[in-house]
C-alpha cells in the first residue's frame, strides 16, 4: 500500500527528535519519496546547473549550488542575497517541483509550523572535503516562517551551534533522508557542516545533497 505524504506524515512518530524549542529532527523523512526527489532534481540541474560561488570575501565555496523556486539565494563579490533570476542563465530559476513542496509542507506541519509556503529551495552538493563553515541564515526578508532541510546521498556531520558563533556547537550526523525543520526560537542559531568524508550512496554517487526550503520574501 502506498500512503500519501500527509497520511505518511500524520503516521511518522517514531523517529522524530526535539533538538531544543523549534527544532526537531525527523529520521528518515524523506525516504518514502526519494526516487521522485531524484528525478525532480535531475531535471532542476539541466536548466540551472550546480555551480560553485564566490563568497563577498572573495573564496570560491566548496559546496556546490543551485535553486529552484520563486527566488535563489546567490553570492557573488557584492553579497549574499536572493535572487528572482539565475545569474548564470539570465532566466527564472526552474520551478519548485511539487514533489519538493509536498514534502517541506509535511515536514513543517510535522515540526509543528502549519502554513509553511517556501519560495526558494537551495540545493546543495558536497563532495568528499566540502564543508560549510558556522553561520546563520538571515538573508531572508522576515524569520517567522521555518527552515526545512533535507538531507540525501552519503551522510555528514551537522554542527549544531548557539545564538552567538562562539557558543559550543554539537555534532548531528545527519544520513539519507533525515528532515531538519527550525523555526521560531531557535531559527537564528548558528550552524554549519563538518568536512564531507569520501563515500558512495546509490541514488547520489559520491555526494551529499542538502535541500533547504525558506520563505526568503
Ligand atoms: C546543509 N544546511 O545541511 C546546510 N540552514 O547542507 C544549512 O545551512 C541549514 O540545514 C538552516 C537550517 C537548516 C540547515
Ligand atoms: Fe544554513
């Protein structure tokens, strides 16, 4: 029998985990829908390849991006921002499929934020190495809606860190198909990703992909 996500979502329990107030951690979230993830992604990068950006400061970063959605989130010498159009193509970044807004939707009402309506999903890929070092999200217009963040291929290690960069971080490895949904008091804490150790995952290859949902305008 196959159930749909929200009959899926309104059964997950068991492996759900309340990180701190706001932040919950759902094991094995997306699993169910990983084959049509990839499927929708492949097509994402045939219009808006992954590319690697340079930070304000100059540095080209390690993770590889792209976005899908109403907006992307971009960096280039002059900042981070969002963005309605794709810098490499001069065209509107490919549609958020709905196989992804399905599942952020399910993800946030099973963290305990109804109504959560993404305009952006970034797509990440780590390889063997790739890292994000400690950060906040705060380029979005408002902080009231949460983050979704999906998590698939070969697994990492996600530092989990305090409202100011210097608060000790804890370590979350996090594998294929765990849901990080964060919002109200804990949606400015900061966080990053440990260097990605080499491995293989059959949907994936040698990467990580991170899919992270935010409501940016
Ligand atoms: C990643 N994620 O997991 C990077 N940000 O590859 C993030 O930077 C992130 O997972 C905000 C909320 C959840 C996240
Ligand atoms: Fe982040």
């Amino acid at each position: 029998m196959t159930l749909s996500l929200f009959e899926d979502a309104a059964l997950y329990q068991a492996r759900r985990e309340e990180l701190c107030p706001g932040a919950t951690l759902l094991r094995g979230f997306a699993a169910p829908n990983e084959a049509a993830i990839f499927e929708a992604l492949a097509c994402i990068v045939t219009q808006a390849p992954f590319r690697h950006l340079i930070t304000p400061g100059g540095f080209r970063m390690s993770v590889a991006m792209t976005n899908c959605g109403s907006y992307g989130w971009v960096s280039d010498r002059a900042g981070y921002r969002y963005d309605a159009i794709d810098p490499e193509s001069n065209k509107p970044w490919p549609r958020m499929p709905d196989v992804f807004l399905n599942l952020a939707q399910a993800a946030a009402a099973n963290g305990g934020f109804d109504d959560f309506e993404p305009d952006v999903c970034l797509v990440n890929r780590y390889e063997a190495g790739a890292r994000l070092s400690l950060h906040q999200d705060k380029n979005e217009r408002g902080f009231s809606a949460p983050i979704v963040s999906v998590s698939l291929g070969i697994p990492a290690v996600f530092l989990w860190g305090g409202s100011r960069r210097e608060d000790k971080a804890v370590r979350i490895p996090l594998t294929h198909g765990d849901v990080m949904v964060w919002g109200g008091p804990a949606r400015l804490r900061y966080h990053g990703i440990l260097p990605v150790k080499e491995g293989y995952h059959p949907l994936s290859g040698v990467h990580r992909i991170n899919l992270t949902f935010r409501k940016a305008i």
